[in-house]
C-alpha cells in the first residue's frame, strides 16, 4: 500500500510540474523545450534495468 501511495504522489507532483510548465511557458518552443527536458528527465530516473 505505501509504495502504491508513494507511486500516487509522484504521479500528482509529475502532474503539477507540467501543468506548471505550460503555465509559466509564454510561446510553443518555450512549452516544446521544457516538455523536451522532462522528458529526458524522466527517462533518466524511470530506467527498470
């Protein structure tokens, strides 16, 4: 149950931070470039090897 509660949380802040990123972002190349970065952030931290 913790690490599904664990799970939920980073789900929601994962959520914020993108909601956060299209708010603060003023053109398209500005939302495009900071989605590009967390992306390449999450694959960074998400690898199951």
């Amino acid at each position: 149950m913790r690490k599904a509660g664990t799970h939920c949380q980073g789900v929601e802040s994962a959520a914020d931070a993108a909601a956060s990123v299209f708010a603060e972002a003023d053109t398209t190349d500005a939302v495009e470039s900071r989605l590009a970065d967390a992306m390449e952030w999450w694959n960074r931290h998400t690898r199951w090897e």
